[in-house]
C-alpha cells in the first residue's frame, strides 16, 4: 500500500511583537498624561498665586484701558523701570537676600515651584513671610547661597539652598535644591 504524502505546510507562527510594541505605548502615553495632569494639579495653586502676585506689582499703577499709550508707564518721576513701582513689586516677593529684585522674582518663581513639588502649598501672603538667609557669601567666582524658607498651608515650613551663579551671558544662574 503506498500512501501519498501531500505538500502540506505547517502555518507560520504569528509574531505578536508589533502588538505588544503598540500596547507598550500606549501604557506608557497614559502614565505619562496621568503623571502631567497630576503635576499641574499639584502646581497650579501655588504657581499660580506666585505669578498672579508678580503681575498684580508690575501693572499696578499702569491705566486698564491702554495699558502702553504713556511714554513712561512707570510713572511720571521716573525714567527708569527699575526704580519704578519698587515699593508696590517689594510686597509680591520676598525681601532679603544678596540679589535685585527681578533676581528675586525669577528666584521665587523657581522656589515656589520646587514648594509645590515638595507638597508645599504656598498661601497668597507667602511671599512676606519667606526668609532669606545667606548661607554663603559670593566667593571668587561670584557664587553665592542663599537659605530660603517658605511658608505652607497648614502651618508648616520648606527650606530650600538656592545657588546663584553669575552666567557667561551676563545674567545670573538660579539652582534650588531641599535645605538639609
């Protein structure tokens, strides 16, 4: 008896690695969607009261109709913006420390920033209750460090180290570290 053989061929393997690649993706699309509304979430009541004080000092004493149709929108005494509105922008940010005011300005927005990542909600008056302290004073290179202490809801505290390196540019390099 002779059998016959037939050209059969055994079905190929299904490679699922395109499948898995895809569904890897999208996982990961989602914790990151999840991790970003969750950080402002957490971020947005402090940064935002930090930069709507900021921006209540800068406009106060500028006309709501037309903010820019003076030639001196910082006032009639003075040419120069610095010098301008000093009393009123002192209020929104912390006083102390080594730097100007717009140093600090950028500095507390970076502060409040690192705040909230560390659940540190800072309530609207933070800014006159923060202190700042000179950890160490500029050396040959013009660095310097700064203790700066913000108040939190609840009546806790942070501390942050905040290093100030003047930068090649000219401008002055800001890193905030937790205190220890």
């Amino acid at each position: 008896m002779e059998q016959e053989f037939s050209n059969v061929t055994a079905a190929p393997k299904k490679n699922n690695t395109v499948l898995i690649i895809v569904a890897v993706v999208v996982v990961l699309l989602c914790c990151c969607c999840i991790v970003v509304v969750g950080a402002f979430a957490l971020l947005g009541p402090t940064v935002g009261n930090s930069f709507e004080s900021i921006e209540e000092g800068i406009n106060q004493g500028v006309p709501e109709e037309f903010p820019y149709q003076e030639e001196n929108p910082f006032g009639e005494e003075s040419q120069d913006p610095d010098e301008s509105n000093a009393d009123e922008l002192g209020q929104y940010i912390p006083s102390g420390g080594l730097g100007d005011e717009m140093l600090r300005a950028d500095t507390w927005v970076n502060v409040a920033i690192s705040a909230a990542l560390a659940t540190c909600i800072v309530p609207a008056d933070g800014a006159q209750n923060t202190i700042i302290e000179v950890i160490d004073d500029p050396d040959s290179a013009g660095v310097w460090v700064e203790r700066w202490t913000l108040p939190c809801d609840g009546g806790s505290s942070k501390a942050f180290d905040v290093t100030f390196t003047p930068a090649a540019s000219g401008g002055t390099d800001i890193s905030v570290e937790p205190a220890d």
